[in-house]
C-alpha cells in the first residue's frame, strides 16, 4: 500500500512539473521551463524504480494509479493558474 501512494504522490508530482513546464515555455520563461523539466525527469526516475522492483501483482494497480495520477496532474495546474491569472481580456 506504501508503493502506492509514493508512486502515486510522485507521478503527479511529476505530470504537475510537466505540465507546468509546457505553461512557462508557452510564456517564455525559458529557465523556469528547463528548472521545472529537470525535477520532473528526476522524479520519473524514481516512479519507474518503484515500478520496476514492485511485485508483480502489484503491476496492473500501479498502471491504474498512474493514469490516475496523471489525469489529476495534468487537470490540477492548469486549473489552478487560471484561478491565479491576472491577464484576462474582458471585453
């Protein structure tokens, strides 16, 4: 049960800097995108650790937990910098 909620806590962590990476690149903040892409490849590193010397019955759930992981992980931050945005055209 430890191995899932690491892996999980982890993949969305890791889908969250992914896809906060991709938001600084689009506004061109091009260190803030390349500091955000390496944390989240050194976080990968570890999920797909975990994955590998988990049990093999342990296989079919972690896939379930990832997807779900990265579902939440690429809907959050987005989300969440829309809440905080202050560049809004209102017309």
């Amino acid at each position: 049960m430890f191995t899932l909620l690491y892996v999980f806590i982890l993949k969305v962590m890791d889908c969250s800097l992914g896809t906060l990476k991709t938001v600084f690149l689009v506004k061109d903040r091009f260190f803030i995108s390349s500091l955000l892409y390496s944390l989240s490849a050194a976080l990968f590193i570890f999920v797909a650790d975990a994955m590998a010397n988990a049990p093999s019955e342990q296989k079919l759930l972690i896939a379930a937990v990832i997807f779900l992981a990265n579902v939440i992980g690429g809907y959050v931050p987005p989300k969440m910098i829309e809440k905080m945005s202050t560049d809004r055209l209102f017309v």
